[in-house]
C-alpha cells in the first residue's frame, strides 16, 4: 500500500511543469504558468482571470533573450503570437523537453542580432512581420498589433500600431490575449508608428514570399514567376493581406460609393461593418472601430445645398504626421439612394432604406455605433436664417455652429469647444472704420488658462443673434467694439463727399489750381511783358497740370474704389486710363 502511493505521487509530480514570476504578453503582474499534456495555462498571483491555450491550438514555439529574461513564444494556430517573459537560462531543457515529449513541437531557440542595424530584409510569416539582420531577427511585429499601414511616399511605408486601451485595436479570436497583456501595460509613452524605406522593384512568388531582388534567378537557375512592380507597392499590399486591414472579419453591411470628404481632404469609399467600417480611397486605406466614434454631428451647409456629418475621433484618425481627430463628410441634400442592408437582424437598422444619401448614412452609423445625433441649437438662428455663422480661423475659412452643449468650427481646423469650459466670450472690430463696421471678431477663452480660440470676420450682421445666444447659455459677455457704427460709416461717407466735391473743385480749373498750388516765378513774371506768349506759356502749364491730375486720379483711384465699394447704393467711378 505505501509502495502503490509512493508512485502515484511520482506520476503526479509530472504531470505538469510549472514556473513562476512569469509575465504573459508584457503584463504589469507576473504569474504562474503551467505546462501540462492538455496544453498550458497562467494564472496572475494577485488574482484575475486565468488564461489557457489547448495543446491542438499549438502551432510552433520560440525560445530567445528578451526585456525580463528569457522569453517563450508561442505561435498559436488561431489567435496569433502569445508571449511568455521572465524564465530563467536553466528553465530551457525543462520547456524544452515538455514541448517535445507533450505536443510534438521543437522549441526554436533563436538568437536577434545585437548590431544596431537600421536596414535589413523583411521576412512575413504566419502570425508576425520579422525584420532580420544578417539571417537574425532584429524585431518582430505581430500582425495583431498592426491597426493600419499607408504609402507615406513612393519608396516608403508607413505602419500604425494599435494604441493600448483606447478600443481602436481590431477584436481579438477566442484565446487571445492582448486585452489581459498589452493594453494591462499600456503606458504614457507608446510606440504608435513605425515607417521602412523599401527602394527599387521586387517580384512576388506564388508562397507569397516578397523578394528583394526581381532580377536573381534561384538555385535552379529560372527566374521567379510574378510580376515585377514597386517594392513599397508590394510590401504594403502584402501587409494589408497579412495584417487583415483591408479585409474585415464578416459581411458588409452597406456600402456608400465616392463619398466627399473635406477632413481629410479627398474621396472615400465607405464600406460598413459589424463592429467598424473601412474609408477605402486611391491612396489611403482606414478601419476605424465604431468604439472610436465619441461625437457624431449633422450640421447643415449654409447653401441650403449640402450637409455635413462629422465623426469626432479618440484617437484621431493619421495621416503620416497629421492627425484629424474629426471626420468630416460632405453631402447634397438632394441626392437619393436606394440600399438594402446585408443583414439578419434588424436592432436598430431597417432592412432597406429609399431615402435622401445624408439620412441613410446618419441612421447606419447612428445604429452601428450606438452614437446620438448632436444637431444645431434651436436657440440661435443666423442673421439669414441659418444654422452656422460663416467665419475664419486664422487664413482658414468655414462655419461655427451653436450646439445645445458646445461650439464646433468645420472643416479645417476642425475645433470644438464646450460651453462649460468657457470662461468668457469678447467681442472685438478689427481693421479701419470701414471694413470694422462691415465685420468683427469674437475669441473665446476658456477656463483654466486652457487657451483661447479666436472667429474672425463674422459679418456685422450676425452680432445681435450671437449675443442672444451667449446670453441664453449664460456665458459672460465682453464687448469691446466701438460704440457707435453709424457714426463709423456717416464719418466714412464724410470723408468721401469731402474727396469727391475737391476732385470737382478741380477739375473745373485744374490749370489755375496747380499753379496756386505751385510756388510763383518771379523771374518769369517779371520778363512776361507778351500776352501771347503768356497765354502760350500758360496752356502749356494747363496741359501740364491736366497729365499731372490724371496721374494723381490714376494713383489714388484704388483707394477711392474701395471706399466707394464698401458704401451702399453707389456704384464705383470707372477709373480714367494712362497711355502706357
């Protein structure tokens, strides 16, 4: 009896191998894992959700340096790359050995070049993109962590990753573990973009391999079947197959055709998904979660033409080194469509749609995301009846909306402002009498010393509906306009009637005028006995002085245009002409 339990606790004793203080998938806690027949598991020591893997779901394993120690990597058939950081040198033969004897697999032990080297060949496999130096990899990137990759230029290639709690990273297959590792160790600092400089041209082979060269032949000495095109062009397609950026797990829903964009600037094709929808245009290609939509307006133009929907972004949508953290859409009102949905179940949606384009997108993206509809203030309506007031951001032109909550400015810069940050709003006339009666500022400052924003030439017009506005919200108002416009433009219209009346003055006897003007000469006067030859003298002098005016008239015409445009019920003189 004590011989038969002494070996059952033999055979218990290996029936599994474990190790502590290990880290799965860069997680702030360490953990136990345990290796055993059925397959592994990790179990984090201050508690949590354990994390298991089947033995069938095993498809290879690599064993290398890494930030804590050493690292197990696990390529599983299913869901991608799982690490294991934090074993001991002397752990290797017991992994090692449970690998093989248990599920059939050789643990790789791989060594990464330590050269520094910033160039080197790209290497795409199952689950990863591995940059190798001299046969050695340097670093690897799982596909996973790859949000979307871009042409950044003609031999350049540009990879985002996703950032780490933020809800834009792609949704993970059953047994992964990005949301327990990565993003539990997520920090302030992240790297978010990574580009390749890929020159010359490169084939493609049937295994989908990317060769460097198109002109070597193989051992065979046979040139590889494919065709040759840009190497940046075949990197960047074969990372979109590889990292499923363009393909989207499940059917589309609906899809919006040649859609005007103006943030940013261009012509998307808009395909809907389940849980996201992709922007595919001639250039730029994006997959944006629905979890990213945190504000979705409709603001209608001030054409009576078209309308915007804007999709505010966290994070913003990049561009190379630009960020557009809004989305703006441009519609016509006019223009109809009809769609059927490629869907089962009907929550929020309706199974067809026979309605104007803007609508049909609003409610798609409305049920899709969860998102309510933000719609202009009924409390503030333009000086012509219109939702926005047409303004400028520094050389930047567009239209400020008055929201219930907020204030937002579209297209670019795309700014908004809730009212329950601003501290103050003033009201300010900038430039001459003229154009100050015609136009004024407004620059909003916030809270805090968070800044300030600062709409420039709004039409005068519009002053007393914005008062009113501010006035309902109860925001501080600041005026430092100038008291009186009337008084502006009558002093304006002075000036010009005073212009006008010494032109005519003038132009009745501009001879005589320019010579009292001019200073007298004696010594002609005093030799001036012949009435002829005063009379000559004198006309030359008139038509002297006719050129002279002309010229004067000529030079001065741009400032009595502009101050003749800008008063009302007149029209601009014609300008007299100079032989040139």
């Amino acid at each position: 009896m004590r011989q038969l339990l002494h070996s059952e606790v033999i055979v218990s004793a290996y029936e599994w191998e474990s190790f502590d203080n290990i880290y799965l998938d860069l997680s702030k806690q360490h953990g136990k894992c345990k290796l055993a027949e059925s397959g592994l598991g990790w179990k984090p020591s201050g508690g949590g959700e354990t994390f298991t893997l089947d033995s069938s779901n095993i498809g290879a394993a690599q064993w290398s340096r890494a930030a804590k120690g050493y690292e197990l990597k696990i390529l599983s058939r299913s869901s991608g790359v799982i690490q294991l950081d934090g074993f001991d040198q002397e752990d290797f033969e017991r992994v090692s050995k449970a690998f093989r004897i248990w599920y059939g697999i050789n643990l790789d032990n791989r060594e990464h070049a330590l050269r520094g080297w910033n160039w080197g060949k790209a290497e795409f496999t199952k689950a990863e993109l591995s940059f190798n130096v001299q046969n050695r990899p340097a670093f690897e990137i799982p596909y996973s962590e790859i949000s979307n990759t871009n042409l950044a230029g003609k031999n350049e290639v540009a990879v985002e990753f996703a950032l780490g709690g933020d809800g834009n990273a792609p949704a993970q297959p059953s047994g992964s573990t990005k949301s327990r590792g990565r993003k539990a160790a997520a920090g302030p600092d992240e790297l978010v973009e990574m580009r390749f400089y890929i020159p010359g041209t490169a084939v493609k082979t049937e295994k989908g391999i990317k060769e460097e060269n198109a002109d070597d032949e193989n051992a065979d000495g046979e040139q590889e079947e494919g065709e040759e095109q840009n190497a940046a062009n075949l990197f960047y397609e074969t990372l979109m197959e590889k990292a499923e950026i363009g393909d989207v797990a499940g059917d589309t829903f609906a899809t919006f055709l040649d859609v005007l964009h103006l943030t940013p600037r261009g012509r998307f094709d808009i395909d809907m998904y389940e849980s996201s929808f992709r922007l595919r245009g001639k250039t730029y290609d994006y997959k944006i979660q629905y979890t990213s939509i945190k504000k979705f307006f409709l603001l209608p133009k001030n054409d009576d033409t078209h309308t915007l929907i804007v999709l505010g972004l966290e994070p913003p949508l990049r561009q190379g080194q630009t960020r557009y953290p809004f989305l703006v859409m441009q519609l016509k009102l006019d223009e109809e469509i009809s769609l059927e949905l490629n869907m089962t179940e009907w929550d929020k949606l309706e199974p067809r749609y026979e309605e104007p384009i803007h609508q049909v997108v609003t409610k798609i993206f409305r049920g899709l995301s969860g998102k309510k509809v933000i719609m202009p203030s009924k409390d503030f309506v333009s000086h012509h009846g219109h939702s926005g007031v047409k303004c400028s951001i520094k050389a930047n032109e567009g239209l400020l909306y008055f929201l219930d909550k907020s204030l937002i400015f579209v297209p670019k810069p795309a700014t908004y402002i809730q009212l329950e940050n601003v501290a103050v709003v003033t009201m300010s006339r900038v430039g001459g009498a003229i154009s100050a009666s015609r136009t004024f500022d407004i620059t909003v400052s916030l809270k805090a010393g968070l800044g300030e924003h600062q709409f420039s030439n709004i039409n005068r017009e519009e002053q007393q509906p914005l008062e009113e506005f501010f006035k309902a919200k109860n925001i501080r108002l600041k005026n430092e306009m100038s008291d009186d416009t009337s008084a502006l433009i009558a002093a304006a219209l002075d000036n010009e009637d005073m212009g006008s009346s010494d032109d005519d003055a003038g132009g009745a006897d501009r001879g005589s005028a320019d010579e009292d003007d001019e200073s007298p000469d004696e010594d002609f006067e005093a030799e001036s006995d012949s009435d002829v030859a005063e009379e000559y003298d004198s006309a030359h002098e008139s038509s002297g002085s006719d050129s002279d005016a002309q010229m004067d008239d000529a030079s001065d015409g741009g400032d009595d245009d502009e101050d003749v445009e800008m008063s009302e019920g007149e029209r601009p003189k014609k300008k007299s002409k100079v032989g040139k």
